[in-house]
C-alpha cells in the first residue's frame, strides 16, 4: 500500500495547527510541513513551539501563541495572524486539555474552563476561518474529538461532552459552510500516548493501565497514526467528506 505521504501534497499551501506544542498536535505538524505544508504553530508555550518547529521540514513556518481558552482573544488575535500570512488551505485544532473529575467534584469554573478550551475554541477559530481572505478556494478544519465523544467512562462527563459536542459543531458547520466550499471534520481517537495520557495514567493502578491497553485491539495509538487521518482529511484527499467523523481508535469502538 502507498505511504500517506505519497497521496497527500500540500505544496503552496499554508496550514494552521493548534496544540502544535505536543502530542497531536506536534506530530500533525511535522507530517504536515513533510507534505510540503508551511505550517502556523499555535499554542501557549513558546519554548515547546520552537522545539516543534525545530523538527518540521522545508521553510517558512510561523508560531503564533495565544491562549485558545479566553475566547474574546481568539476573533482579534486570529484575524491578526491572517494578516500576516494569508489563506489557510487547512486548519487542524488540536488544542484541548482533559478534565478527569468524578460528578460530585465538579464545579462552574472547572467546567467552563473545559468547555471554553475545548468547545468555545473550536467556535470562535471557525468563526476565524470562515471570514472572506482566511481560507483558501476549496480549504478544510479538522476538530480532535475523541471515543469519549462516542461512550462514556466515569470522572470523564464533563470532557466527553466537550467532545461529543465538536461532533455535533462539525455536522451544523458542514451545512453552513458546504457552500463556501469549507469542509468541516472530526477526527475521534483512542487513547493515544501522549503528555495527555501520561497525565490521565497518573490517576490509575497499574492493573487499570493494562485494563485500558487491553480495550484496544490494536494497541494503544502514537500520535502519528491520528495525524495520518488529520492529514487525509484536510488535504484534497477529503474532498468528498464533510460534517462526519473519523474515528482512529485501534478498534476501542469496535466491541
Ligand atoms: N491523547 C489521547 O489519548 C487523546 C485521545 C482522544 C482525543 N485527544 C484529543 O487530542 C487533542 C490533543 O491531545 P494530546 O494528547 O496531543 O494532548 P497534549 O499532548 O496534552 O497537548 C495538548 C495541546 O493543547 C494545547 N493547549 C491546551 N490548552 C490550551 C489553551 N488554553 N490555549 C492554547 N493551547 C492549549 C497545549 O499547548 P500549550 O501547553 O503550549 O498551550 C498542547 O499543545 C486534544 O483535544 C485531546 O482532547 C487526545
């Protein structure tokens, strides 16, 4: 079978990753920038998004930092990037952080937080996108749900809805935006080892880790085997996809 790459081309193009600081995040952009991508690099943490662009290839990437929580930055700071660097053929947003709480610790604060990061963001930076001169003539956003979108686990209520609702922010925007020519997708993944999964697997025995290495058929996932599906979904691969999404889960869903 052909490797992605030799499907996938994004010469000319300019790409935007959030979260491009770790995980994901990074190795989407590193994938990226190896299609020929120049890719902006967003997230909050300077020295780790120099780190990234450290391993991306070819020239003329960019980072540009922002806190994606606080969403009346978001519309200002991201017309100011267009400014700067014209069209996006893509915009991969895979910023997110995970509230791990049982129900009865639950507060206000805490699940607004959870929600402005991972469910606000996602709004306004479409918001961003779709404006005249920020996308490219036929151009895509990729959101990073998750399984916990898809089926619940308990102390995970208040992130599986933030990720069941980009599901459903996908679908609406996909109608909304189909004749702009934008196609809006989610990506699901399983658990996949990351600074993310490290943090969660803190919380858990060793028996639990095992138990959850065990749910996937195929393994826990490397960040590269969800950038693959980023990748195929935002390039012109997916030109015929829109509003669904694609769930990379090692077969997590499968039973
Ligand atoms: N790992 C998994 O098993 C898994 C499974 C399913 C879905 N996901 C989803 O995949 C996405 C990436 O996860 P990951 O595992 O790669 O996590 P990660 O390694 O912890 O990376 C999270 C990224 O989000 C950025 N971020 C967090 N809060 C931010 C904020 N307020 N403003 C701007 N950037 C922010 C971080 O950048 P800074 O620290 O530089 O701000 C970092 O680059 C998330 O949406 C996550 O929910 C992960």
């Amino acid at each position: 079978m052909a490797a992605v790459e030799s499907l996938i081309d994004f010469a000319g193009a300019s790409v935007m990753v959030t979260g491009a600081s770790s995980g994901i995040g990074r190795e989407t952009a590193i994938l990226l920038s190896r299609l020929n991508a120049t890719v902006i690099l967003c997230g909050r943490n300077q020295a780790r998004l120099e780190e990234t662009r450290t391993q991306l290839a070819g020239e003329g990437h960019s980072i540009e930092s922002c806190d994606l929580a606080d969403g009346d930055r978001i519309l200002p700071w991201f017309r100011s990037v267009m400014a700067r660097s014209g069209p996006l053929k893509a915009m991969v947003h895979a910023a997110g952080k995970q509230l791990t709480v049982p129900l009865k610790f639950v507060t206000p604060k805490a699940a607004d937080d959870q929600w402005r990061t991972n469910l606000q963001s996602s709004i306004m930076l479409a918001r961003g996108f779709a404006e005249k001169g920020a996308h490219a003539p036929e151009s895509s956003m990729v959101f990073i749900s998750s399984v916990l979108g898809l089926g619940g686990k308990p102390a995970l209520s208040v992130y599986g809805a933030s990720k069941a609702a980009l599901i459903g922010l996908a679908k609406s925007l996909a109608m909304e935006l189909a004749p702009e020519r934008i196609r809006v997708n989610c990506v699901a993944p399983g658990y996949v080892r990351t600074e993310m999964l490290e943090e969660m697997s803190g919380l858990w025995s060793p028996e639990q880790f095992e138990a959850l290495v065990k749910a996937h058929p195929l393994g826990l996932g490397a960040a590269r085997d969800v950038a693959n599906a980023i990748a195929f979904l935002a390039a012109d691969t997916g030109r015929w996809i829109t509003g669904t999404t694609l769930v990379v889960d090692g077969g997590y869903t499968a039973q």
